[in-house]
C-alpha cells in the first residue's frame, strides 16, 4: 500500500477522489489521504510497479454527489484492499512468470485472503501480525486424540516464537552489505488456523525471523509452501 502526501491534495472547495479519514502510513495515523493498492514485480534484475488501482472509501462509493463531481465511473464500486489485489494479480499473473507472492500484515492476517490464493494455485510468502492465533499441527493431533477441543491448543505466534529452542533456529546469510553479510535467523513450524470461526483445513508454514543485533527484530509470515522447500528460500 502507498499512500500519498495529504500536503498535495487539493484545497478546501475541491474534491480529490478517494480523500477521507483513514489510516496513513507516511504519517502513522488517521489523517485525510488516498490511498492506492499497487502491484509490484521483483526479480534478481530489478523491481518495478506493474499495475494498481486507487482504493475507494464505501462512503465514497455511496455518495452519489462526490461521485458525479469527481467523475467516478458507474462501475467502480467499494471493494476491499485485498479484492483490490486479488483483482491484479488475476489480471496480470499469466502475464509475468512467477513463484512467490509476498505481502504485508495487511494481506497475510485474514484467512480467507489466503485459502483465495491458494484456489488460485499461487505459493505465498505473506506477513502476519504477531498476536495471530495458530495451532502446531502435531499438538493439535495429540489433543484431538485426547478428545480436547482444538482451541485450547491455540497459541499466539510469539508466544510460539518464545518455546522454540536456541539449537533450532537456522542462519541465513541473505547478501553482502556495506557492514559485512545481512543475516537472518528463522525457524518454522507447520500450523493451521481460524478460517470462518471454524478449523482450517489447511496446514501452512509458520515462519518466525529476527534479525542478528543486540535488540532482535522479530517478524512473523505464512506460507503454503511445499514441505520439501528449504526455510532459507522461504527467508530470501
């Protein structure tokens, strides 16, 4: 998500699509913004925007006033962040050879954005917020075994991050800097989740990664990845 600079928006009296109260992550808080979706393409050559599509507020969408001044389209209708993206990524996937699509918190929290990418045969890196609840698949078969309900198995996934074992946790030499090698530690664990109120079918990877300073930063991504794909493609 990009958001653009309320300083360039047209004075009072005029009207600037999209515009409304909503989160701006420039400023790291609500303020009046537009706010856009983009579709980006990263390779080993490069990186580049390849599509995008402005987001439109629902009271936006609703307000046929604002809607005749600015000249919004009849078939423009509110649709979400994540249907913004779904919509791109349909259009240009057969477009542009890939093998992963990654994203932020944003895309990576809800399930149901998730199970559509896996519908749509699409392998995901995406990030996820760290009090996300998730179920170690081993634990929740031994407590299904035992009879007990498969949401006491429930844990967040830094709480996760807190039982895994020094001895576990890989390095990966992402690249060289200007200070010496960028490396990340991470370690993985096969989850499922919430999806609907209900258990998801799916198993996908919990990945967890901090970074090698005195304070770790730590981050937190699920992934559908195959069993047999190595953590350290999934940390590149």
């Amino acid at each position: 998500i990009l958001v653009l600079d309320p300083s360039t928006f047209p004075k009072k009296g005029k009207a600037s699509v999209g515009v409304a109260r909503q989160w701006c992550g420039r400023l790291g808080k609500v303020d009046n913004c537009q706010v856009g979706a983009f579709l980006g393409y990263v390779s080993g050559f490069g990186h580049t925007l390849v599509d995008e599509n402005l987001y439109l507020p629902n009271d936006w969408a609703k307000d046929k006033t604002r809607r005749k001044m600015c000249h919004v389209p009849k078939q423009v209708k509110f649709k979400t962040s994540h249907e913004l993206a779904l919509e791109m990524l349909e259009k240009r996937r057969g477009q542009l050879p890939h093998s992963w699509v990654t994203g932020d918190d944003e895309f990576g929290q809800p399930a149901w954005f998730r199970a559509k990418l896996r519908e749509m045969g699409e392998r995901y890196v995406l990030e996820a917020p760290s009090n996300i609840s998730v179920g170690d698949v081993e634990v929740l078969h031994r407590a299904v075994k035992k009879g007990r309900p498969w949401k006491s198995c429930f844990i967040s996934a830094t709480r996760w991050k807190d039982t895994v074992a020094k001895q576990d946790w890989v390095r990966v030499s992402v690249r060289d800097g200007t200070k010496g090698p960028l490396v990340i530690w991470a370690a993985r664990v096969r989850v499922r989740t919430k999806l609907d109120r209900r258990l998801s079918e799916a198993e996908e990877w919990l990945l967890v990664t901090r970074t090698e300073s005195k304070v770790p930063e730590y981050r937190y991504y699920f992934s559908d990845a195959e069993m047999a794909v190595p953590i350290e493609e999934l940390v590149h």
